[in-house]
C-alpha cells in the first residue's frame, strides 16, 4: 500500500479525517489528501487529538479558506 494511504487511513482512524473521504476511497488520489491538509486545519485537530488543548481552539481558523491568509 503506498504511504499516502496508509496516511489517510491512519487519519481516519484518529477520527481526524471523516471516514467517507475520498482520500480513504479505492479511488481516492494523493490530491485528495493534500487537499484535504492544504490549510493546516486538518493537521491542528490531528494534534490535539494525540495531545489534548495542543492547538487552543482560538487559534484554528473556523474557515479553511482563511486559514491561508493568516
């Protein structure tokens, strides 16, 4: 299995990732799951699901589009 769909899966499994996304799919593709961590958001709620009020919530932009600016 390729490493960015062990990844994926791994992220899923964290509950960080929705189980549905296309990322995990057999038709899934790499951009899905660059896609999917483009804005860091992703990657902030992964942290703080290994290690709790890592990333306080004030600090993770609630649109992902934003995220990018800041």
């Amino acid at each position: 299995m390729e490493v960015w769909r062990q990844c994926a899966h791994w992220l899923v499994a964290a509950r960080v990732l929705p189980a549905g996304h296309r990322a995990s799919s057999p038709g899934g593709q790499v951009w899905d799951l660059a896609q999917a961590l483009r804005d860091g958001v992703l990657l902030c709620h992964l942290l703080n699901a290994l290690l709790p009020r890592a990333v306080p919530p004030r600090d993770i932009c609630p649109r992902p589009q934003m995220s990018q600016v800041r």
